[in-house]
C-alpha cells in the first residue's frame, strides 16, 4: 500500500524516464532522471499523501534515492 | 660562446608562506600584467607561469599526492590576493582549483593516477559543463559518453570553456550513457591532447576579459577509467559548488579590496591637503568599509563552512541547508562587488572614473559586473526558491 502511493507520488512529480510502476524498490532514482527540483515536489507530496513533514535531517540527496529509501524515510517518521 | 651558464634558479618556496608567494605573484607577475591582458582579452601568461614557479596550483592536493593539503579556507585568501591585482589571473586560479578538488574528493583509481600526473606536472585544468540546449543549467546534459572496450568518446557544443585553450586537460560533463537521461551525468577527465577544440565564436567581454571563454565544439576521445566514478550531481553538490562559489567570491572580495584600497588612498591624499578638515569622502569610505567588512566575513564564513564538513566527511554536505547558504554565498558576494565599486567610484569621483589616473576603476567595475552574469544569480535563486519551499533550519 505505502509503496503503491510511493509509486504515484513518483508517477506525478519525479518525471523519471521510466514508468514509476514498474521500478525496482532499490532502483536509484537520480540515474533515471530524478533533478533536485523535482525531488522537493516529490517530498511535498509524499509530506501531503502520509500526513507527515520531513524534519531537515532528511532533507537530503539520499532519502529520495530510491523507492526504498523513500519508504524507510516515511518509516522513520512514522507513516509507513 | 661556449661559456655555461649556471641554470636559472628561482628562490622559491623557501620557506615562503602560501599567502606570502601569493602576494608575490600578484605583486610581481598578475598585477604588472593586468592592463594589458585586459585591453588586449589575452591570457596572462607571466601569472600562470608564476602561479607554477610558486607552486600554487596544486597547494589544495592532499600532502600525500603531492601537494600542501591546503584549506578551502587558505585557498581563498590566496584567491582574494590575486583578484586584487588581476581578476583574470585569480578566476583562472579559481577554476582551475575547483576542477582539481573534484578529482581529489572524488577519486577513483584511474583518476587518482591522472591527479599525481596534473601534480608532477603541473597542470593547468579547465572545465566544459555549460552546453548549447540545456538552457545554461549545468547540471543537465545533452551529449553523452560513448564506450568502444577501454576508450571512450564524447563530442560537446560548449558556450564557453574558460582558458581551454591554454589548459592542460580539460574536465567534461555528459551524460552517462546514450540512453541516459539529461540529469544522469558522469564528470570525463580529458588530456589536452586527446581534445580538438572547434572555436564558435569570440571572448570580447565587459569585464573578466584574460580568462578567455569563447565557445568550442569538443571532441574528445579518453579512457574509460578517466570517467570520474562518482555521480556528477554528487561531485557538484559536495565539491563543484561549494568550492567554485567559495573561491570566486574570494576574487571578487579581491576586486572589492583593490577598490577600496583606491578610494580609501583617494580619501588620503584629499585629507592631506586640508589638514584637520574631514573630506567628504571619508564618511561613504568609513560606509563602505563597514559592508567591506560584511563581505570579507561572510566569504571566511562560508569557507569555513564547508572546511568544517569536509573534515568530518559530514552528511550535511548533501543536505538543503547547505546548499542554500552556498547559493547565498554567491548572490551575496557578486552583488556586494559591484556594489562597493560603485561606493569607491562616487569617492574617488572623476579620478576614478578616468581611465588615466592611479584611482582608475574602470578595470575592476567592468570585472566586478561578471561576478552576477556567470552562472546567472536569477538562475541560482530560482534554485533556492525550489529548495525554500522544503528547508525548515536556519542557515
């Protein structure tokens, strides 16, 4: 389920080269195009979906490395 | 005419501080020179050729592959030494130590053989990573690596290459492979003579007129173990950035301590002539150093921001925080310069705006207008203002 939403919130904001549906959890995100810009539309709306705000110490290059990293970023906060 | 002369020794390094060959090769080389490589768009010659007698140019290298392990910190006040007599010299300098510490921070094992290379040699490095068709943002690409077994080949449309020319290598972004996509790049170290350079157009620029960028079309062929490891968007964000933005506001601190010093002496000399009277210039120089101040703060400041990190291989480097104090850095000290050169001009009056006169400011006004054009300051906050809306620290 969390990585179903991961996967949209992906799909809308990441503009990856490659359909976000079909992407392997451990897949690097910035390889297939993910920009720094897109990354923060990707947190806001990861931060809208699980009702969460990434304190500062996330906001980093890794945590939007990969679907997995994203996960254990929403875990750590509590909302996965 | 068989005599035998003794070979020609300089009294180098003896025991000279960093700072103290610096100013010599400001003093004696780069400041002699700075007219001419301005009125003429040449490149300055003497002062890189000093920069290599006082071995300046590979002083940030670790002490174990051969350099002095110098700070980012040390490295700007040798930047800001040199700006204040040739800004041309001392963005050259800047450059090309910014390019050095990419590979020194980011090494792999092919790279790390070219740095003891460029360091035995002393080697001058320059880098293409503007490109015609992304718009002026470096970190998107449109040419990309092709790998035939250990070689590989790339082929650039650059808008400009600051000193390519007259580098010794030069360092390429592209993409990683030709299906990558324009944000996936990988930063190509390129020996000089594995690079033809297709001139585009001409270097006839307001200001910072001896580092001679004009436009090329690259070609390069290297070897596949030259092709930087780490991701380019992690060599930019944790070295390519920080470092560049550092040491050009150290020029550009330069340039601002050349006008100063003019005005300052300007606000003298009238003193002199009316003992006892105050001019009234001293009160905008006693204004303007109070922001001088500012400036020559907020550039150690951020020096040691990243000097802190680096040693402590700290995560930070990654983070927005970071990267929103170095954009800073960079707005802030590109608009102070101009701005302290025009509070010099309204001092130093007529004398300064003469371009026959020892108070002359021309040259550093024309230099001081690059410092927001080259990587456009707009460009750069619209950066911040993506990374403002997620930042919640203070900076």
């Amino acid at each position: 389920m969390t990585e179903q939403v991961i996967r949209k919130v992906l799909g809308e904001h990441a503009k990856l080269s490659v359909d976000s549906m079909a992407l392997d959890p451990a897949a690097d995100l910035y390889e297939l195009g993910l920009t720094s810009h897109a990354s923060v539309n990707v947190m806001l709306a990861l931060e809208d979906a699980f009702d969460v705000e990434f304190p500062d110490e996330l906001l980093r290059k890794s945590t939007f490395a990969s679907i997995g990293a994203i996960r254990s970023a929403l875990t750590e906060l509590g909302a996965a | 005419m068989t005599s035998v002369s003794a070979p020609f020794t300089v009294a180098e390094n003896a025991g000279l501080s960093l700072l103290a060959r610096a100013e010599i090769v400001g003093r004696e080389s780069a400041g002699p020179a700075a007219a001419e490589v301005d009125r003429e768009g040449r490149f300055p010659h003497e002062a890189l050729d000093a920069l290599r007698v006082h071995k300046l140019l590979n002083c940030a290298v670790p002490v174990d592959q051969g350099g002095e392990g110098v700070s980012l910190g040390e490295l700007c006040a040798v930047a800001r030494i040199l700006g204040r007599y040739c800004a041309s010299t001392a963005m050259i300098f800047a450059m090309h130590q910014t390019q050095i510490l990419s590979l020194v921070r980011h090494s792999t094992p092919g790279v790390t053989a070219f740095v003891a290379e460029a360091v035995a040699n002393d080697y001058l490095i320059a880098s293409a990573t503007t490109e015609l068709g992304t718009g002026g943002d470096v970190r998107s690409s449109v040419c990309a690596v092709a790998r035939d077994g250990e070689a590989v080949s790339l082929t650039k449309n650059a808008p400009v290459i600051s000193y390519g020319e007259y580098a010794d290598a030069i360092l390429v972004t592209a993409r990683r492979t030709a299906d990558s996509p324009p944000s996936d790049q990988v930063l190509v170290v390129c020996r000089r003579g594995d690079v033809t350079l297709e001139p585009t157009g001409n270097w006839d620029t307001l200001g910072l007129r001896g580092t001679c960028s004009p436009g090329f079309v690259l070609t390069a062929t290297t070897s596949a173990d030259l092709v930087v490891g780490a991701a380019y968007s992690e060599i930019s964000s944790r070295t390519m950035l920080p470092v560049s933005h550092s040491v050009w506001s150290a020029v550009w601190l330069g340039i601002a301590d050349a006008a100063m010093e003019k005005a300052r002496s300007f606000v003298r000399s009238v003193a002199r002539r009316s003992p006892g009277v105050t001019p009234p210039g001293a009160l905008r120089l006693a204004e303007a150093a109070a922001v001088h101040q500012q400036f020559a703060d907020l550039v150690a400041a951020s020096a040691a921001r990243f000097d802190a990190a680096a040693s402590a291989q700290d995560e930070s480097m990654s983070g927005m925080g970071f990267s929103l104090a170095m954009n800073n850095l960079k707005v802030t000290a590109s608009t102070l310069v101009v701005d302290l050169v025009n509070r010099a001009m309204l001092i130093c009056g007529i004398a300064g705006y003469r371009e026959d006169s020892q108070y002359s400011l021309g040259r550093h006004l024309r230099d001081a207008h690059g410092a927001a054009v080259m990587v456009n300051n707009d460009r750069i906050m619209n950066n911040s203002a993506q990374l403002s809306i997620a930042y919640r620290g203070t900076l």
